[in-house]
C-alpha cells in the first residue's frame, strides 16, 4: 500500500484537499489573546532583515519535483513526474498511540513576495511561532501561551521521550517576555524581548540580547555567564546576533561571541550542521565594467555565499550560480531557502523559475558549481533537506520528491511531509505545515516517524 494510502485513507496524495476546517479554532486555542507582544516581535525582525538593500524574505519558496537529469549547457522543460520507485527505503508511520496521521498540508498564501504563510493574512498567529521543534530525536518542545483574561504566561511543553509524554512548564518570568530562541538536546534558550532601539536602525551600537538558559529541557532557568573570543569553539550551536556570531556551551548555555567589527552586507547566517562550518549568505557589489562606461552607471549587487571554518575567525566569500546575480534595480532579494548544506562540501542552491525550481549542485564547497534537475512545482517548494553526501529531498505541497544522485534525478517517493527541513542532533526534522504545527523525525533521512504536538495550553 503506498503512504499516502496508509497516511490518509480515502485520498490521493497528489491532489489533497485544502481544508482550513478548525484552523482558527485551533489558533485561538493554542495561542489565546492577547498576543500582540508576538506580533510586534515579528514586525521587528523583518524591519531588521530588511537592512541594507537587501530583502530577506523568510519563506518558502516555490517548488515541487521530477524524475529526469540535468547538466549545466543543456536545460529541458519541467515535466511533471509519475509516481514510481525510489532507490532506497522510504517509510513513514504514527509513533503515539491512538494519535491519528497529519492533515493533508494546506494551500498557502504569498503574503510578501517570496514569503509564504498558512494562516491569514495580517494574523499574528503563524507557523513561525507555534510549531513544534526538535532539539534532538528525543527532546522535543513547544513554546505558547497560557492566558486568564489579558494576563499570559509564556510557557514552554517539554517532552524528552519523543512526544511519549510531556510537562508543562513556565518561562522565566522579566519585565520583557522571554521567547524561545533556540533548543539543542536538553539545553534551551530564551531571549529577552527587549524594546526596538529608538531613531535610526545600526546593528554595531545595539546592545547584548539578554538570556536564560536552561540546561534540563525547562525544568530551571539561570543567566548565562557571557564572554568574548576571536573564535568560536567547534560543534556548539551557534546563532546569529545583531553584531557578532554567538555559540552557546551545550553544557551550560553559556554563550561566547565573535564581534564583527566589519560587519558585512546583512550577513544571514544558515542554519547548517556543526561539521559543515559556518555558512552565511550576504551580497557584495559587482565589479564595475571595464573601461568604464560613459554617462550614468547603475550599480548592481549579488548573493554570495560567506564561508568560515575557524569559528568566525575569518570568512570566506564563495560566488553562488549565476542567476543569483541578477538585479534589474541595483538590488538583490535573499532567501534563507535559497541554499542548503549537510557537510561543507556537497552544496545545493535552488534557482525559483516561474511554476518550476531548478537546482544547482556543488561538491568542492561551492567553488565551482553545475546546474541539475528542473523541478515542475504545481505550487511552492516548502524546502530542500541535503541527507549525507549524494541524498536530497524535496517537499512540494503535492508531494515528497528525493534524490540519491545529488540532485540529477528525482522520484516520487510520498506525500507531502511539510515544510522547513533541517537537521537536528541525531537526525533530521520536518515541520508539518498546516493547523498542527507538528513534527515528522528521522534518524537517517529514510524512516520518518509523525509526532503530534501536545494539547496546550
């Protein structure tokens, strides 16, 4: 029986229902009003990756798959795939007893372009916020709020036996509502919500985010002791800050911080495995021609990748295909969907092309790179997950798609999963992208297990 018989009776993977039944219902209880200080925490951070000229458009771009090759001189049609073999298992299932299997994903809105959402528009309640995430294949969390009346509490449900069971407990109570800013293993931490600075946006002059740390998956909380060095040390989790690259002690959450003094053009840094090194993408402007033209010149800027394998110490800029070069205003749009790597070596960058995706594929670190499969979409690309050297996986809304020859061909193997793909401590989690807000998880990128968000509050 395929999966997406035993995932959903009674329908067809390739064409499920866009059903939005329960969905606002199902907001307002998960996260009861007001919630208002979630929003206006959203707002600042897309005014702050909007720095610069460059757009940082966090979403998900458009998608789908294929079955077909691909090289750099020669560029086919998309042609939409048939269901058919994959190489290698593929399996999925329900882990908790008596938890029923995913709702088919639904339908998304483009609500700024390139960004996509399943909610409304203009609603504070999104999948950024509420989704279940993975700090290791055993510990898992999810953030939300317990409200009476206006007064919320923000809360924290923690299971460390893969959503078997669950305790639900309380952030640590400040003046400026903490949120949940990044979870790896046991370890947890919070950041402080602190006030937009007032007048003009410099990330140099902006002060130190404040921090709780919790090493006991929530259990208690402490102010991490925080220090400055010239390198980061290696396999620690690592984040991006205003101005600096900061990498937190998984034994303590202790957090120590490389200052760029330089900072570079809206440096965004990928979430990416602790062997890959450190991957970021900015843009740097074009060369001007030569000679020189006569009259006005406009310039122009590009995406590129900046590379650090020393802890931040240094970085190094790797040049991205060539269509990510293009910019008709002197400007360039950034998307943390745009490029993907599981070791530092084998490096994927998906090229958006109208209803299609094409994918370019690179195995020196992104020094040299060559064009791959075009990806009929029928809808967006939710995201790209590269497993070891040669597996990648796409999830389409109609589908999951996945390759075991880094990209040249691509088959069928299921339904759509959902979205935001990544690697985590053990394995590698999907998002579900729909009003469950749940978790698929895998230790090998092969055999995929649903996890259903608790009930809260």
């Amino acid at each position: 029986m395929p999966d997406s018989d035993r995932t959903h009776p009674g329908t067809d993977a390739t064409e499920p229902a866009m059903d939005f039944t329960g969905l606002a219902a199902a907001a307002a209880y998960a996260f009861k009003p007001d919630f208002a200080d979630v929003a206006a925490r959203a707002a600042r951070r897309r005014r702050k990756r909007a720095f610069g000229a460059v757009f940082l458009a966090l979403g998900l771009a458009a998608g789908g798959g294929t079955t077909f090759a691909v090289t750099a001189d020669r560029s086919p049609a998309p042609v939409r795939p048939a269901p058919s073999p994959s190489v290698g298992p593929w399996r999925t299932a329900v882990a908790q007893p008596g938890v029923r299997g995913p709702a088919p994903q639904p339908s998304y809105t483009e609500i700024e372009p390139g960004r996509y959402d399943p909610t409304a528009r203009d609603k504070p309640l999104t999948g950024m916020f509420t989704e279940l995430r993975a700090g290791d294949l055993d510990h898992l969390y999810l953030p939300y709020q317990d409200c009476a009346g206006k007064n919320c509490r923000q809360m924290l449900a923690a299971s460390a036996d893969r959503g078997r069971t669950w305790r639900k407990l309380p952030l640590p109570k400040s003046e400026h509502q903490p949120f949940v800013a990044l979870v790896h293993g046991s370890l947890v931490l919070a950041q402080e919500s602190d006030p937009p600075p007032e007048g003009s946006y410099d990330p140099r002059t902006l002060p130190d985010p404040t921090y709780w740390s919790s090493t006991d998956g929530g259990v208690t909380w402490r102010r991490p002791a925080a220090r400055t060095a010239e390198a980061l040390p290696a396999g620690w989790p690592v984040r991006m800050e205003d101005n600096a690259v900061v990498a937190f002690d998984p034994a303590t959450g202790d957090p120590v911080r490389v200052r760029l003094e330089v900072l570079p053009r809206s440096l965004f840094l990928l979430d990416t495995p602790p062997g890959a090194g450190m991957w970021a993408l900015s843009t740097e402007d074009e060369p001007m021609p030569s000679p020189r033209p006569t009259g006005p010149v406009l310039g122009r800027s590009r995406a590129v990748a900046k590379v650090s394998t020393d802890g931040g110490r240094s970085w190094e800029t790797r040049e991205l295909p060539e269509f990510s070069r293009r910019s008709a205003d002197g400007s360039v749009s950034l998307d943390h969907s745009m490029l993907y790597t599981a070791d530092g070596r084998t490096v994927y960058v998906r090229e958006q092309r109208g209803d299609s995706v094409r994918i370019h594929a690179s195995t020196d670190g992104g020094r040299t790179w060559e064009a791959r499969a075009v990806v009929d979409l029928d809808g967006p690309m939710l995201s790209l997950l590269p497993v070891g050297d040669r597996t990648v996986i796409v999830e389409g809304r109609h589908g999951t798609y996945r390759s075991t020859d880094q990209g040249r061909t691509f088959t069928r193997v299921g339904p759509s999963l959902g979205s935001r793909a990544h690697a985590i401590p053990g394995g590698y989690a999907i998002a579900t992208n729909n009003n469950e807000y749940s978790l698929w998880l895998s230790p090998d990128g092969a055999e995929w297990t649903y996890i259903r968000r608790p009930e809260v509050p």
